[in-house]
C-alpha cells in the first residue's frame, strides 16, 4: 500500500535543516543532499528516501551504526508512507539495536501484550535507565508524534534518563512507527493500557 500527498523536499529542508544538523549529519552531507534530492517519494536517484539510505549505509559501513539509525530515520520521514519508507524504518530499527551497546545508560527492547478493542496486540516499546533496574524509580512515558517515532527521540530519552535518574519508557503513538492500532479515538485505549505496565516497572 502506498500513500503520497503533495510535499516539496525544498520546503522539507527549510523547515527541518538545522534539526538535520542537530542529530549528527555532517553539515556538507545535509547539503549535499539538499543539492540532490528533487522528489519526495521516489526510490530512485534524486528521490528523498533513495538519497538518504544511500549516507546511512556510509555511515554504517564507518562503523557508526547510531548516525546510521538517525539518518534512515529521516529516510523515512515525514510518514511510512510506501515499501521505501517501511524498508527504512526496518533498517533503523538494525542499525539502532547494533549500536544500543554503546548507549550511556541501560537500554532494553521490549514487545508488550496490551489489550486493545477485545484482543491482544504487541506493542514494541524501548526502556532507558541508568542501573537496568526500574523498581525503584519512576517511570516516564514518552513518545513523538506523527512523524517523529521513538528512535528519533533517542537524545532525549538518554538525557532524561541521565539528568533525572528515572526510567523512560519510549513507545509509538497509535498510527505511527511499530504501533499496532490506527490513529483514532480508540486508540487510548492502547495507551491506557501501556500506562497501567509502565506503573507494574516503577514504584
């Protein structure tokens, strides 16, 4: 299924460059990429998600898997939208999960059964703490919005974890990123369900 809406990758750039700038991208890379990028859904030369694998695999094969992670992320942006964008958000999912080793707190990847609308769903959610044990803290959920997806919140799930001593608990709101559930009224009742887990972790 593919789903494509009119979005100029001129205005993507104005409105997201010095964020680019700020996750890590090499400045003469967002340049070069907003030099070449001409269309915002092809998977061929000049196309957003093509241009983008293309410096995530660089960055990969340099040995720095989470740049790698960050930059299919933006592959994927501003929706997964088409198999380009899916394939994407795979590969940083890879690329996230080779690099969560060298993270500066604790980190685990876990697949929640929630209830949802009479039956079970997995929810894939990601825990930063500073020990690796969550019984004695709080917990903090906390997620993005329609196109920004927990791994894209990565920086801010650390410095929470390092500067407040809490446990984070990353997760993708209904109709984003590993969400199970379209975005729709009903879909409260996943969160409310990831509320009443995140209270069984923490004190």
């Amino acid at each position: 299924m593919s789903y494509t809406y009119n979005l100029s990758p001129t205005a993507m750039f104005e409105d997201r460059y010095g964020q680019f700038v700020s996750f890590g991208i090499p400045k003469a890379d967002v340049d070069t990429l907003r030099a070449t990028i001409t269309d915002m859904w092809a998977d061929a030369p000049g196309g957003w998600p093509f241009e983008w694998s293309t410096f995530a695999r660089k960055y990969m094969e340099a040995g720095n898997p989470l740049l790698a992670s960050f930059t299919y992320g933006f592959t994927k942006f501003p929706c997964l939208a088409n198999d380009a964008r899916r394939k994407a958000q795979q590969n940083q999912l890879e690329t996230y999960l080779k690099a969560a080793p060298s993270f500066p707190v604790k980190f685990e990847r876990r697949i929640l059964a929630l209830r949802y609308q009479g039956k079970s769903v997995n929810l894939p959610v990601h825990l930063f703490s500073v020990t690796g044990q969550y019984a004695g803290t709080p917990v903090l959920i906390y997620s993005g919005g329609v196109d920004t997806y927990k791994m894209d919140l990565h920086a801010l799930c650390v410095t929470l974890t390092q500067r407040l001593g809490i446990a984070v608990l990353g997760f993708d709101i209904p109709g984003t990123g590993e969400s199970p559930v379209p975005l729709s009224v009903k879909g409260d009742e996943l969160v409310l369900g990831l509320v009443k887990e995140a209270r069984k972790l923490g004190n």
